[in-house]
C-alpha cells in the first residue's frame, strides 16, 4: 500500500475520532530476546523480529462519567487501582466497579462530576501523580491546581499540605514519588509560568522554570533540588534510593540526581529519547517504565539499557505504565469498545504505509494547531537531543481529543 493510500485509510480510522477513557491491563508471560540497535539507542528485548513478551490486555472502562486517568496506584494492602481523572476525583477499582475514593479539595461540588473543561480545574481541581505511602497507607496527590496534598486511608477530602516553594506558587504540579522509609515526598513542579491547561506553550516555547522538589513528612519542610527544568515531568526513585529519575518532556530525555554516594547532588542526563516523555514508575526488579509519547512506552534498567517496547495497539498517547502482581497497567482514553481481548504483537516495527498515513494526520494538525491558537517557537522537531522531540504529535493526541492531560 503506497504512503498515499495509507493516508486515505487512517482517515477513515473511526479510532481517530473516537474517545473511550480506559485503563488496560496486561497480563505478562516473560520470553528471552536478543540484543538489537536502533538508530543510536541499545535496545534489548521485545522489537522487529523477536518473541513476544505477552499474550491478553484486558479494558476496565472508567464508569462514572469519567474521563482522563493520567495516574493510577495500588494501596499497601495491593488493592486498586486508584486513578485520578480531569473533574477532581480519584476513583479506585472494586473489582466490578469504580468508586468515588476522595477529592482533591473541599471547594469541589457535585456540579464538577463528569467536566473535563479546563477552566473548571481552579474549582474542581485535577489530580495526576497518585502515589501511597507503604508504611501509613495514606495516600498523597500533586493537583495541579491544589498543590500537594493527602488523603488518609479511608478516603474523603484531601488534606493540604504545600500550595508553593521559596515563595512561588504551585501553577502546574504533575507527578510525585516517595521513599516511605524516610518519610519524604519527591514531586515535579513542571512551569512556575503556565497553567496545566496551558502545557502546549510550555513545550512549544521551550520554557524552563520546572523543579524537582523534595517534602519532608515530618517536619513539612520544602527543599528545591533542581531548577530551570524543560518541562518537569514524571519522576521515580530508585530501588536502593540512591537516585532520582526526573522527565523533562520538552527536551525529550531523562535527568538522574544522585541522592546518594560521591555524586550526591549531581544531576546528568540518564537517557535521550526519540518522543516525549511522560510518567517514569519503576517496578519490583528496580526497573523503570517511561511512558513517551507518540512513540511506545519503554522499560530501561538502572543504567539506561532499553530492555523493552511496549506496543499499546491504538493507544498512541499513553501517559503511565504501571508493573505490579505479574501484570501491567497502561491508560489512556482513546480506541473502540470492540476490542476487550487482544493478542501482543512486537511494537517497534518498521513503518508501513497505514503508520505513515497516520503521521501525516499528526502533522498537518500539529501544524494546524500551531496557526490557530498562536503557539510560537520551537515548533517541529525539537532544537534538544538526539532524535528530535516529535511535539507535533503529542500536541494531536492532546489537543485535538481535548481529553487527555499531562
């Protein structure tokens, strides 16, 4: 089929205007695979031709009236998952059903269920990193529009605990992890400038006031680690507790602080990407997924080695993958109702003339995008890292939905 051709189908795709929040599930079937290069990345595991990695994804459609899980987690009991969704909700998984768990803040009224208008955040709030502290089972939250906040294990409204850093508001908070040993928080403060409703400027303009900041539990005490960060994203500790992987999305590549050893407070690029990334979790081999955009989610080792390639079949705008009890978690709201089992094919294939239509539908309306609402600057490839940070398709998968945020 001739790029052409390919065009005209994924025109006609009905998953390209269809929008369905979802959370799938994978369940895992480990296979060795052999080593592979692609273009400058080492790569290890599952691309082109080798085994597959696993067999079923299972959809739990999110109910409620709800829309845009951009994080998910699991309580010390194993229990969830728990997901945070754009009217200010967090909803957990009862196994048949979603229940309302808490709320961000004590403003939000019954008026919010169901909204995902993004001015309505400063009332409703939106919640996006959800982690759960394993020694107190309380759960805390970065809102982007409440800041940091906690919620204890039997739900309800959240507590505040920071609304801002050395005297700058909290505008845009956007993914947390914590180390439940010593009591701290780690979460990212992506713009001091823009809004969350305002990201595509952010990226478009390569603007760098993001943080990495650290909360002591104890003594609620606020430390700035990092600053002057392209696009602050996700973040995840690691398993000995010795660094800190931070995402900035803009320059498309992963920072790692050093917590611990004789690089103790020197950060160095730990990986260029070839897509934007978004929320980095690390599962139980000390491993991490990162979730980047359009491009497949990956898993990485402690030293940056690519271990694998998760295809995500039609979800092409995955913001988190998330690996416990044997299986993995990934979500996003778009794609059909039909498919609720489906096999694993290898994802990093090479482009057929359907992918490359679909990339000329990302382009013209990143570029569409870009002329309409006056997004300026850095626009196309980005000027940072190799491989060039594909923004117009992440600003399709965001904007032209309208329904999934960072």
């Amino acid at each position: 089929m001739p790029p052409l051709e390919g065009l005209k189908v994924a025109l006609r795709d009905p998953r390209l205007s269809g929008a369905l929040p979802v959370v799938w599930r994978r369940v895992v079937t480990r296979v060795p695979a052999g080593w592979i290069r692609r273009r400058s990345e080492k790569v290890r595991g599952n691309v082109f031709g080798s085994q597959p990695r696993t067999r079923h994804y299972y959809r739990l459609p999110l109910g409620l009236n709800a829309v845009g899980p951009e994080s998910i987690a699991f309580d010390c009991q194993g229990t969830g998952p728990y997901v945070g969704v754009s009217d200010g909700r967090i909803l957990k998984w009862e196994g048949r059903s979603w229940t309302v768990f808490a709320i961000t803040n004590s403003n939000r009224s019954n008026l919010c269920d169901g909204t995902n208008n993004s001015p309505n955040e400063q009332t409703c709030g939106r919640p996006l990193g959800l982690k759960f502290d394993m020694v107190t089972c309380e759960l805390y939250i970065v809102d982007s529009s409440y800041g940091l906040v906690k919620v204890n294990r039997n739900g309800g409204v959240a507590i505040s605990l920071a609304t801002s850093a050395e005297e700058i508001p909290f505008k845009f908070l956007n993914d947390l992890d914590i180390d439940s040993e010593n009591g701290v928080v780690y979460f990212t403060d992506t713009s001091s400038t823009y809004h969350r409703w305002e990201y595509p400027k952010a990226i478009a303009t390569f603007e760098r006031s993001g943080r990495l900041i650290k909360y002591d539990m104890k003594t609620k005490a606020l430390t700035v680690l990092l600053r002057d960060l392209y696009f602050a994203n996700g973040v995840a500790l690691s398993k000995n507790k010795g660094f800190i992987l931070v995402a900035e999305t803009s320059a498309c590549r992963i920072l790692r602080y050093w917590l611990k050893g004789p690089k103790a407070r020197i950060n160095e690029i730990f990986l260029q990407l070839t897509g934007l990334p978004d929320n980095i979790n690390r599962n139980v081999d000390g491993q991490f997924w990162i979730a980047k955009n359009p491009t497949k989610p990956i898993r990485v080792d402690e030293s940056g080695m690519i271990l694998e390639s998760l295809d995500t079949f039609e979800i092409t705008d995955s913001s988190e993958v998330t690996e416990i009890h044997g299986a993995s978690y990934f979500h996003s709201f778009r794609g059909s109702e039909s498919r609720l089992t489906l096999s694993f094919a290898p994802s990093l294939k090479q482009p057929t003339a359907y992918s490359q239509g679909i990339r000329v539908v990302y382009w013209l309306t990143a570029c569409l995008t870009v002329c309409l609402t006056g997004f300026g600057g850095g626009a196309g490839k980005g000027s940072r890292g190799g491989g060039g940070c594909e923004i117009g398709q992440n600003w399709l998968s965001k904007t032209q939905r309208g329904q999934l945020y960072l």
